[in-house]
C-alpha cells in the first residue's frame, strides 16, 4: 500500500482551506483519511499554515510520499529540511502578526503621513502666493494697452464729426 501526504479540500466555494492528511494514494481527494496532521488556509494573508512536526516527520520515516503541494508546504515550514538534514530547518514561513503591532506601525506611518501633508500644505500656500503675485505683475502691463487702445479711439471720434459737419 502506498501512503500519501496529501490536501484535503474544505470550505465553501471560493473559499477553500485544506487539511494535510495521510491517505492511501488510491482513495478519492477528500476520501477517507489515515491520519489529519496539519492545516493550510491560503486565502489568509500571509497564508496559514499549521503541520504537527513530530507526525509528519514519522510518516516521512517510514515512506509516506508528500505531493508536489504539501511537499513546498513542509519546506516552507522546514520540515522537509529537517526530515532531509539539510541547512535551513527553520523554514521561510511568514506567521500571522498580533494586531497591536499592525496598529503600532500604522500610528507610524499616519505621523509620516501627516508630516508630509503639513509639507505639502505648505508647498501648496507658497505656490498660490507665487500665482497671485505673478498675475498682478501681468496685469499692470495689460492695462497700458487698453489705455493706448482707447485714446486713438478718441481721436478717430472728432474726426468723425469732423467730416459730419462738412458734409452738413
């Protein structure tokens, strides 16, 4: 008989979780279970992986075969490292943090935040200052203009009486 370290498959639909089990290889995906030594729930984040070492390092003692699946799971974990003696059994798994640190590191960024919007408030106030006193500068030479503009009108006026009244 040939023993698997295998998934089993839990959980609604698109919401799986799993169980890692030792099954015969011959009985169905979520069939009959020899033993349940771990849990997986992957749509956590970071993802939850939970293996009871002692049980999953005597079925890897006596020739139970990991899937492709569970096989990056224990290496994750470093129990494979440990089953094989390799360097490295402490594993790259990534466990859930406390709450209370999540919440320290964002009164931390919020302080960072804020910094940066007091500065970019600021930056914000220097760059209207800068618009305002630039149309004013504009505008004074604008107004000249319409001064030149209106006294020629000025000057065609009387010339258009002028050539009423002779005409008259």
């Amino acid at each position: 008989m040939s023993v698997k370290i295998r998934l089993k498959r839990m959980g609604k639909i698109r919401s799986p979780h799993y169980r890692i089990v030792v099954a015969d290889s011959r009985t169905k995906r979520d069939g009959r279970a020899i033993e349940e030594i771990g849990l997986y729930h992957p749509t956590r984040e970071p993802s939850l992986i939970e293996i009871e070492s002692e049980r999953v390092q005597y079925w890897l003692g006596v020739g139970a075969q990991p899937t492709e699946q569970v096989l990056a799971l224990l290496k994750v974990k470093g129990e494979w490292q440990k089953f094989k003696g390799e360097p490295g059994a402490e594993g790259t798994y990534r466990a859930p943090g406390v709450k209370e640190e999540d919440r320290s590191g964002f009164a931390e960024a919020k302080a960072l935040n804020e910094n940066e919007a007091k500065t970019l408030k600021a930056k914000k106030s220097a760059e209207k200052a800068e618009k305002k006193a630039e149309p004013q500068a504009d505008e004074a030479p604008a107004e000249e203009p319409k001064a030149a503009e209106a006294a020629p009108a000025a000057d065609e006026a009387p010339a258009a009486e002028a050539t009423e009244s002779t005409e008259a």
